[in-house]
C-alpha cells in the first residue's frame, strides 16, 4: 500500500517534498525549547513560506524574533497569529502586547487594554497580568515620552500644599527642582517631618532639602516606619549599594525573559523611591532579588505566596497608589 502524506505543497511551481514543513516546524520547535532563537528563526523563515497562516508556528516564530531583538517582524508574526482564528486567543493578545511595548507603541498598547478589560475579553485568571502590563506600559510611557511636561515653579504654604492630592502635591515640589529654594528649606523640612503627607511627596521634598545642602537632622516617618537623616549626607533613591545589587542580581536571573525584567526593575525602583529613605532591611541582595522574581511569578500565575515580612512588604509598596 503506497503511503499517504496529505495535500502536496508547492513553492514557485516545484512540488516541494512531503514532511518539508512538517520537519522545518519541528526543528523550529525544538530550536525555542532550546533558547537556540536564530536557529529557530531559520526554520520558521523557510516554513512560513508553505503556510503562511499556519497557527502551529506562529506563536513561537514571533517569540523566537522577539528574542532575536527583531520587534517589528515580531509584531507582524503576533498579529498573524491573532488573525489566525488561534484558540489561544488571549495568550497571542499578551505576545503581541508584549512586543508593542518594546516597539514604545504605548497608546495602542493602552487602548487595547483597556479594550480587551472592557470588553471582559481577559479572563478573571489573567486580569492581573494585563493589569501589570498596562501599569508597565504606563510607566515606560511617561520614561520615554518625547514631550515631556515642563513644571512651572509655584510657592505654595503649608495649609495650601496640604490641601492638594497626592499627585498635585507632586507636581508642586517637582516645580522647585533646580531652583532657589533658601527661601522654601523650613516649609519643606515640616513636610518630611509629616507623617500625613503621601510617601513619594516626602521623597521628593527629602531630595529637594538634599539638593540645598540642608544638614539639620529630621524625622521621617512612612508606613508605620520611622528614622532620622540629615538630607544633605543621604544618598539619594536608588543610589544606594544594596538597590544597584538587586538590580544586578534580577538582570542575571531574568536577562532572557525582557518583559518580566523590565517589571522587575520597574517594581524595584518604585520601592527606591516611594519607601525612601527605608529599604528592604536586613535582607541580603540575593533574597530581595529572589522575593520579586517569586512576587512576578505569583502575578502571572495567580498563586499565593508566603506571607514573610519581605513579601508583604513588597506586595505592600507595590500597592502603594502614590506612584
């Protein structure tokens, strides 16, 4: 009996050998599993020109481009994938998601989001992924933005500023930066002496009275925390040794997964800044670097972690809505 091997495929015209794709699949496959990516590549550029909207390959083509830092014919493979007809609809949805963020295309990464929520197209099981890939998006956004806005300094009292909300407190002390604050010092010192004023406010205007050289001792107090610096000899947010070895340590764990890194970092850097001038405490670098690896896992998978002093802690920084 002779053997059947399904449709023939043809390409320019040749009959191309039955099990050519098949084979060019697999070994793409086998290639990704390996973290061998340009390999997998190769075999995904010959495959694709048999069948072109074939769901069985897409998805780790695109990755496999992703890796490569090829984003923008990883991007055109994602939405391929998605107009596939892919029953893995969702997951494509956070591929292609994934690698808009690195083309910096975040208002359609924000739209989409909030369209794919909106909609109820997410499952309750992957709400928090994309809730944090927005939150990323959000925050690279404002990082990179081109037209970034221009603070115009404004004096402000005491009974004023108090007044404000979080984020207009913000805005008012970002206005002082780089200017002649002698005036301002005894104002500023009474707000990180606050324990009712938002924590980032307190940062920024502990780097204001550092920036004026201000050498009087102050108490500062945020999250039931308290401590006494003098603005002047601190080193300023994420400056210090233990932040920059947790930040090493998450990039030699994560340096091939980009999206979970950049979380990792971004989540490091808003415990630099909201919780300053406290850090993580006696923990060492590698265990603060091992919790936020776990605490990114548990967001993606929806799991529970241990309720230690150190993931609560960075669960509640993180749930802070000041930054």
């Amino acid at each position: 009996m002779r053997k059947k091997y399904g449709r023939l495929r043809k390409k320019e015209n040749v009959i191309v050998f039955p099990g050519t794709f098949e084979k060019l699949v697999e070994n793409g496959h086998v290639a990704v599993e390996q973290e061998n990516y340009e390999l997998a590549v190769e075999a995904f550029d010959q495959a694709i020109v048999y069948e072109p909207d074939n769901p069985e390959f897409l998805g780790p083509y695109a990755v496999a481009l992703y890796e490569t830092k090829d984003f923008q014919r990883a991007k055109e493979i994602a939405a391929r994938l998605l107009h596939s007809g892919t029953a893995d609809y969702v997951d494509a949805m956070e591929l292609y998601l994934t690698i808009s963020i690195q083309l910096q295309e975040y208002d359609e990464v924000e739209m989409t989001i909030d369209a794919l929520i909106d909609e109820g197209i997410v499952p309750p099981d992957m709400l928090n992924k994309f809730n944090y890939l927005r939150e990323l998006n959000g925050r690279l956004s404002d990082r990179y933005a081109q037209d970034e806005p221009s603070y115009r300094m404004e004096l402000f009292t005491l009974d004023e500023f108090m007044k404000m909300d979080a984020l207009a407190q913000q805005y008012a002390l970002a206005s002082l930066e780089g200017s002649d604050l002698t005036d301002l010092v005894p104002l500023l010192a009474i707000i990180v002496a606050r324990d009712d004023v938002a924590p980032l406010a307190i940062t920024f205007a502990l780097t204001l009275l550092h920036q004026t050289g201000h050498s009087d001792e102050l108490t500062v107090r945020k999250f039931g925390w308290e401590k006494r610096i003098v603005p002047a000899a601190m080193t300023l947010p994420g400056q210090d040794d233990l932040t920059k070895q947790v930040l090493e340590e998450v990039d030699r764990r994560l340096l091939k997964d980009p999206s979970r890194l950049e979380m990792a970092q971004g989540l490091i850097e808003k415990f630099a800044i909201t919780a300053f001038p406290f850090g993580w405490g006696t923990h060492q670098a590698e265990e603060v670097a091992t919790a936020y690896v776990n605490y990114i896992e548990s967001l993606f998978s929806g799991e529970q972690l241990p309720e230690t002093a150190l993931n609560l802690l960075i669960q509640q920084i993180d749930n802070d809505s000041d930054l």
